[in-house]
C-alpha cells in the first residue's frame, strides 16, 4: 500500500488529480498541500500545521467547522431517508421545510427555489429560466446576458463565459456569445484622473445603458452581478451604482439575477447582500455558505411573476425540462435547516455586523498609511487588501511577480490562510462568522507581519 504521507503520496497524486484552477506544471514542482482536520475557524494540515481559516474553506464556512451537531444531523438523516429523487414531484420533508425558511428570509419578491449541488448549477439554472421566461412571453430572441470584467459567476459552459476573469476564457474559446461584459466597477483602480466617485458611477452606468442600446434592448434578457464582488477582488460597488442598474434593468425589460454565492448567508453582516444594498433582484443564486461547505447544495430563486409565466406556459409545453439527479437532496438539505438553525441561535448575522465593523476598522488602522497598501474594500466579514509597488504614489504592482500568492504562502507559514486573488494583486479574508475580536486581532497581526515581510524585501 501507498504511503498516505510523504513521496509516494505527491506521486500518486500528481498522476491521478486535475485540481480546480491550478497549473499543471506549478503542482508538478510544489506538491499538493494536504489538508487532514478542521475545527472551529482553524484548519490543520497533514504536517500537523494548524493555522487560522481566514477564508472559510473558499467563503463557504459560516459556522465554522467541525460542528457535531451538523453531522450529527447528517446522520440522522441519511439513516431516515439517505436519497430519493425530486423529479416529477417526488419531495421530502428535509427540502420542503428548507425552502419555507429560504423564501422567508429571501429578499422581497422572491417567492420559489430550485436546488442545485453547486454555485455554478445556481447561476446556470437561473440564466436557462431567464430563457424559457422571456421564450414563453413570446420573446425568445431576448437572451444575451450582461456581466462585468472581472466578475466571478463559475465554470461551467454558461458561467465560465459570464465570469470575467480571461484565464477562465483562454484555453476554451470562451465566452459563448450570449455573454457580453460591461465595466469591472473598482473605482480605486478604475476611476480617470480626478474623476469622483459620483462621476464614476454615471460613467459605467452611461456605458450599460449603451451596451444594451447597442446590442438592442431586445436581445438582452439579463444583467448579473455579484453585490460585492469576490474572487475578482472582493469589490465593493460605487456609491448609487445598484440603485442605477436596477433602474437601467427594469427600463429595458432586463431581469436581475444576484449572484449571492458568495455573499448570501449572513457574510456581509446581513442575510444577503441584496439586504446591504437594496437590491431587489428578480433571480438570485446562493450555494456555499447554505451548507457551510460541508454538504454541495445550491439554492437558486426566482420572483413570483417569473414563475406565474413558467406556470402557465407549463399547461403548453410539459413542465420545467431542467434539474439535477441530487436537486432537493435530504441530506444535503437537512444540513441546510441545521445550518441555518446554529447561525439564528448563535446571531451568526448579528456577529458578523458587530465584528465586521470592528474588523475593517483595525484593518483600516493597521494599514493606514502602509507604504504597500492602497485600500481595504469589503463589508461584514468579508474584506481585500490592496497590494501597491508603490501606495502614496498609486503605482500599481506588476502581477507577473505573484507577491500576493508569496504573502499568502508567508502568512501561511505564520498559521493564517490569506486567499491571493492574482488578477487584482490583493489578498482576500473571509474568516467563519463565528469569530471573535480577539481572532480578529490575531488574523490582521499575521496578515500585516506576512505582508511585512515579503514587502519588505521584494518591493
Ligand atoms: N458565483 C460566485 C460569486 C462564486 O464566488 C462562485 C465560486 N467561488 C460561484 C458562483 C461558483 O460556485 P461553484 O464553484 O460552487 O460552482
């Protein structure tokens, strides 16, 4: 038998595993890293290195982990009804109570819910709704969806070509024409020489309205976006930019789908991030912190009006062709209820606000001022810090240098996990809502000694 550490390990796991976004090669020379445990916000790995999970798995670990409650449940219900179907009208009792607690808390409008196993089946789902929406309102040529550079959306066919990061597009001659990209909305990095930030928000919006004007209003079915944005930088929006592109939206007849994936369930310290910014979309997709990561389930929601048209052209064409052998699955949903139950009795969402708050303030202390740092951006637990060549000056850093993956590796050493986001030369923190000041305290110490560091010697 192979050796489960070490060597042979790394051999077999080289031959055998293609890893999500990651470089063939870079593996080849680096190793795998192994992660065997978790507890709490804190993750050890098959070195019996513990270090803080300062990103919640990937922005998923709301409650933290190892949870015995949550595979206590699990248990329970894979003993009680391990899996059935939902097609054709099959249900259980575990998806039925989850989505009268989902649509409860969902934004206004909201008022039906698909299950899917991941983020991207979500947004996929709601991008095949939109079509057959506007198909049965004798529209069917109102099909292209709008998103921003640099928006992150998944990697399946149709949402590899909605997310706005090019290395998702390169190797498959993506996107697919339906995807069209309006503006990355960063004023830091995006704004002209003395532009405000009200002027900022004008401009893109002036630029969304022309994209659909050109490409014709009647040809575009959607707009998505992230609230705040994640992997593409965690990127808060303008001032006025939601209450604008809503606005825009319901002018052209265009449906608003909230990609939520990574800031529904309580991460921007309220239940969604729509809540945050008064978004009132009319599809919105969630997935990660539903289950905390531990069980693959997604949540995709549509508005009433969307579903009346569904139902009535159900009678002519047969019903909703679309939906997943594990959509509504009992475990997964059970862990759902049980999820939801822990971040309600522990103010899970209220934690979020009260420490966020105290969160950005220490970080916007510890870096103000920082010869390397030129922003901290975010909400709630959920936050990106700007790496520069040079801050006072605003020169940006050269990406080929990849310093946020080496102070990633650094604070690793030092017991955090900081996420780099590549593209945008920033480092992205979402530790589980559970945390205290005192964690808080603890993360920005080793992300600024981890940014010290390779700062101090490589800028
Ligand atoms: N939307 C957003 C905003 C995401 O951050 C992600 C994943 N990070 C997805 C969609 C895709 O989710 P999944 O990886 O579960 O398909």
């Amino acid at each position: 038998m192979h050796d489960i550490a070490g060597q042979s390990q790394q051999k077999i796991h080289k031959q055998k595993i293609l890893h999500p976004a990651t470089s063939i090669c870079a593996l080849e020379a680096d190793g795998p890293r192994k992660i065997a445990s978790a507890k709490g916000i804190h993750v050890t790995d098959a070195d019996g290195h513990t270090v803080i999970d300062g990103i919640a798995g990937l922005w998923c670990a709301g409650v933290g982990h190892g949870r015995t409650e949550i595979a206590d449940a699990m248990r329970q219900a894979a003993i009680d009804l391990d899996y059935f179907h939902t097609f054709g009208g099959h249900t259980n009792q575990a998806q039925e109570l989850l989505a009268e607690e989902l649509i409860a808390m969902a934004p206004d409008g909201l008022s039906h819910v698909f299950f899917g196993c991941s983020g991207s089946d979500a947004n996929d789902t709601l991008v095949k709704i939109a079509w057959q929406y506007n198909t049965m309102r004798g529209k069917p040529e109102k099909r292209k969806v709008i998103s921003r550079w640099q928006a992150y959306h998944g990697t399946s066919i149709s949402t590899a070509s909605l997310t706005g990061l090019k290395g998702f597009h390169r190797a498959f001659s993506l996107p697919l024409d339906f995807a069209k990209h309006t503006d990355f909305p960063h004023f830091y990095s995006q704004a002209t020489d003395g532009e405000n930030e009200a002027a900022f928000t004008a401009r893109l919006l002036h630029r969304l309205e022309q994209l659909i004007v050109e490409e014709g209003a009647d040809t575009v079915a959607a707009f998505i976006g992230e609230p705040i944005m994640g992997a593409g930088g965690v990127v808060t929006p303008p001032k006025g930019y939601w209450q604008g592109v809503q606005e825009i939206c319901r002018r052209h007849d265009i449906l608003l789908i909230a990609d939520e994936v990574v800031c529904g369930y309580g991460r921007t310290g309220h239940n969604f991030g729509s809540d945050l910014y008064s978004i009132k979309p009319d599809m919105m997709a969630t997935a990660k912190g539903l289950t905390a990561g531990i069980f693959p389930m997604s949540a995709a929601f549509i508005s009433e009006e969307i579903h009346n048209v569904m139902r009535t052209a159900s009678k002519e064409l047969g019903g909703f062709s679309h939906g997943y052998t594990y959509s509504g699955h009992p475990v997964g949903a059970a862990v759902a209820l049980k999820v939801l139950e822990i971040m309600k009795r522990e103010k899970l969402v209220e934690n979020a606000k009260a420490t966020g708050a105290y969160f950005h303030d220490q970080l916007r202390a510890a870096f103000n001022g920082h010869p390397h740092v030129g922003e901290i951006r975010g909400a709630g637990l959920v936050a990106a810090i700007q790496l520069m060549a040079d801050a006072p000056s605003k020169t940006f850093l050269d990406s080929a240098r990849k310093l946020a993956a080496k102070i990633s590796e650094e604070c690793y050493r030092r017991g955090l996990v900081i996420r780099p986001l590549p593209t945008m030369n920033s480092l992205a923190l979402s530790p589980p809502l559970t945390v205290s000041r005192d964690d808080i305290d603890t993360i920005i110490d080793i992300a600024k000694a981890g940014i010290d560091s390779v700062m101090g010697t490589e800028a």
